[in-house]
C-alpha cells in the first residue's frame, strides 16, 4: 500500500510573483531576502505577511569597497614605497593593486600579504601602467601590501581596489 506524504521538501519557486498563488514549502525571493510559505498563499499575498510567510535568509551581500592609494613619494633608485589594507576575519574579498608612471618610472610591483608573502608581482618596462590581482577567502584578518620599486626619485601614483564581503 503506498503513502501519499505530500509535499517533504522546500521547493525553490525564484521571485515572488503577485499574480502566483503558492503552496506550503514555496520558497521565493523578495526585496533581497529568501521566504518559505507556511500555509497556501492566495495570489497577491506579499511574502511580508508573517500569517503566510516565514522569512529564511536574508540575502542582501553588502560589499565593503576598498579605494586606497594616492601619490608615493621615492627618494632614490632602491626605494620601496607603497600603500596597505586590512582585511578583517572570515571575509571573502577581490583586490587590484595598480601603480602609474608620474614623474619616476617604476620598476616592479607586488601585491604581497602578511600571512604568505608575494601573491602577485609584475616587472615593468619604462613608463608603463601595471596591476596585480588577487582574491580569495581569509580566516583571520590579513593586510594587504601594494609595494613597488623605482628607478628615480619622484611621485607616482599607487592604488589598491576592490571589495570584500
């Protein structure tokens, strides 16, 4: 003899649609946020009504963004300058470490870290613009280094962006 259980799982129905009537275990999204229907819901019904709806997750991901940098002064042939960037714990995060020739060609660029050192470099010719990548998951807080090395005294520009949430 079989057993008719019903419905046992949360089914995924994608945006809240006004004109959809739902059934128990709809899941939908609405305004950045994830809603499981509790009961039938007649159509219309907006996944704030708590008679209906259960909020499950808030979704909304707020990127922190980072926009570092300026100008970086160097004073001789081996000067190391550059700019740096903490990221806190358990964030996932995107970052480009850009230098541009100014008044000083720079040489080399790195975007190293303080947990494992040099996570990308880039040796310039004269003149030109360089950037370096680098993006992952972090467990403990990590600073980020954007270091480049010039040829002259002078200024140039030197930036780190990105995000991380």
């Amino acid at each position: 003899m079989a057993t008719d259980l019903g419905k046992v799982g949360i089914r995924m129905r994608g945006t809240w649609d006004s004109s959809t009537a739902y059934e128990v275990l709809d899941a939908v999204y609405y305004n950045y946020g994830t809603y499981i229907a509790k009961q039938s819901v007649p159509a219309g019904t907006a996944p704030t009504n708590t008679s209906y709806w259960q909020k499950a997750l808030d979704a909304p991901i707020s990127p922190t963004i980072i926009n570092e940098g300026g100008t970086i002064a160097t004073s001789n042939t081996l000067s190391y300058t550059g700019i740096s960037y903490t990221i806190p714990a358990n964030k996932s995060f995107v970052v480009s470490a850009f230098i541009k020739y100014n008044s000083s060609e720079p040489k080399e660029v790195y975007l190293s870290t303080s947990d494992v050192g040099i996570q990308d470099y880039r040796k310039m010719a004269g003149g030109e613009k360089a950037a370096c990548t680098y993006g992952g998951y972090t467990t403990a807080a990590i600073t980020l280094y954007v270091w480049a090395r010039y040829g002259s005294a002078g200024n140039n520009s030197v930036s780190l962006t990105g995000f991380y949430f």
